[in-house]
C-alpha cells in the first residue's frame, strides 16, 4: 500500500527582479584588485526597481595580467543577470593569456551560439587591462569611457564591434591609451552618453579625492539625477600614479 503524498507548503515566487539582484550581488567581486602603478575602484550601483542589467567585474588572464570588466544587457528579454552570468562565464573560459580581441572573439562566439532566436538580447562589455605607463581597451558594442588629463584634456575611448553574441565571427580590435601621472580612466555602464560626459566633468573637479571616493561620487550623482530610483550603473575608475 503506497504512502499518501505529503502536503507540500505553497511556495510564492521569488519577483524576477529580485532573483536577478541576488544573482548579481552574488557575481559581483568583493574587493578590487591591484594593478602597479594605478590606483583603482569600481562598483555598481544597484536599485530595488532597477533592472539587474550592468555589473563589474575582474578576470586573470593566462600572462599574468588582471582585466577588468564593465557589461550590461540593454534589451529587455530574459532576467538580465541570467545573460551576464553566461557572458561572465564564457569570459572567464576564453581568458587564457592570448589577445583582448581574441577574448571578445571567441566569447563572442560561444553567445551566439545559444543565441534564442527572436530576442534581441545582447552583451556590451568593456575590457580594461593596466599596463606600463598606459592601458588597453577593448569594447563590444557601447559602454562610454575615456582618459581625463589632469591638465583637462579629454580622450574617448571607442567601441570595436557590435555587443557580444550579435554577430558571429566578428574580428574585434583594440586600442592602447598612454597614461601619464595624474590620468585617469572613467568607464561607466547604465547610462547615456549625456551622463557619462556629466559623470566625467564631476570627476575632472574631484582630483584630490581617492579612487574609491570618486566612485561613490559618481554613484550619488546619478541617485540625484535619477529620482525615480530605477537607474543601475557600472563604474570602474583607474589613476596612474
């Protein structure tokens, strides 16, 4: 004689917003490593109606060297979280020492290949690898960023393709930027164009500030900007010493 089912407790789930904050705080580092020569910060700003679509994050590379990362998914699809966790960890396969633009190669066809037809939910993601007196950039799709001088001068960095996933057996470049003592890089994932330039004016006027307190600058300031308590950003920040 079979045992009588047991009552399971009704279960209510989880909203598909919080699911993807506790997978992103669950993806974000915990500490931000070091690179010699710079100073460095970085963060994400996350909100309890925000969408759980940008994050920051560090990989190493096969040579030694750290790189660091800033995504976001722009389009509407499947929970956000769940498509930068796939691109974090293609990234963290692919990175096994050669070219930045083999990275976003090959990561970038590994998500088109699981690509579900019909959505049009792609991966932006900029990669900042420090190095001697300058560093490397290289970005599918958009994510606005560039090198502020001390003196004021300003150098955008581009983009090099479209967003990881898009486009399979896209060729992505790179780019070297020099920096000098003082320099900074900002790079900021979640907004538009405007307040990345809004962003990088505060910035030019909290030289003296450390790199971790420009990063919360900039995260108070878009709070300000955004009253609707809706917009989530990536910020990662380098100074050269």
């Amino acid at each position: 004689m079979s045992e009588p089912n047991p009552t399971l407790p009704k279960v209510t789930p989880a909203p598909a917003d919080a699911i993807g904050h506790r997978m992103l705080k669950d993806m974000l580092p915990h500490v931000v490593p070091g690179a010699a020569g710079f100073d460095i910060a970085a963060g994400t700003m996350l909100e309890e109606r925000g969408g759980a679509n940008t994050l920051w994050d560090t990989i190493p590379l096969g040579d030694g060297r750290t790189a660091f990362l800033v995504m976001e998914v722009k389009v509407p699809g499947y929970p956000p979280a769940h498509v930068l966790g796939m691109a974090r960890a293609a990234l963290r396969a692919a990175a096994d020492g050669r070219s930045l633009a083999s990275l976003l190669e090959r990561v970038n066809a590994a998500l088109a290949g699981v690509h579900a037809k019909g959505i049009d939910q792609f991966v932006d993601c900029a990669v900042v690898v420090p190095g001697d007196g300058m560093v490397e950039w290289a970005c599918a799709g958009r994510i606005p960023a560039g090198v502020l001088g001390r003196d004021g001068t300003f150098q955008p960095l581009g983009s090099h393709g479209p967003p990881l996933g898009m486009m399979d057996g896209f060729r992505y470049g790179t780019e070297e930027a020099v920096m000098v003592s003082g320099s900074s890089l900002l790079v900021l994932a979640g907004g538009s164009v405007g307040l990345f330039r809004g962003a990088a004016d505060l910035v030019a006027e909290v030289q003296e500030k450390t790199a971790g307190e420009v990063v919360s600058i900039v995260h108070r300031a878009v709070r300000r900007a955004h009253t609707e308590a809706s917009r989530e950003v990536s910020v990662l920040f380098l100074r050269k010493h």
